[in-house]
C-alpha cells in the first residue's frame, strides 16, 4: 500500500524503530554495564552467557540426543545379531 502524504510504501509493519531485547537481551546487558563500570568482577564468559547460554544449552540438548540414539541403534543392532 503507498502512503499518500510521502509517496512511500507502507510494510505495515511499523515498530516505531524500537528493537524488543527481551528477558535474556535486558540481562545481557545489565551484566555489560555492570562489568564496564567494574561493579562486578566476573570472567567476561560469565556476563556474556546471556548471549549465548539459551544456544550452547540446545546444543548439550541435541548432542545428548544424537548419541542416546546411535547407542539405542547400537544396542538395538547387538541384541538382533544375537
């Protein structure tokens, strides 16, 4: 649809420019601040695990499964040779 006042097209998805952080993005940052401004001490590992927490913690999820499933599969295999 096009805007009749500025001739430009309209998405209709207009957020007003605003970049939603949520829960984890809010933490992330709060941890940031802290750090540089030295009110807390941790490793920068610890105050950018909001970052990366929720990813690494799928990944251990998925490995986990992958390798119940080969050993299943293997298990499965032994006991059908007899």
């Amino acid at each position: 649809m096009i805007d009749d006042h500025s001739g430009c097209v309209d998405m209709g998805d207009d957020d007003g420019g605003r970049v939603d952080l949520g829960v984890l993005g809010l933490l992330g940052l709060a941890f940031l601040v802290l750090k540089l401004t030295h009110v807390i001490g941790w490793s920068w590992l610890w105050v950018t695990v909001p970052f990366w927490g929720v990813f690494a913690l799928l990944a251990a999820v998925v490995l986990v499964a992958l390798i119940s499933a080969a050993t299943s599969v293997a298990i499965e295999g032994r006991v059908a040779r007899g």
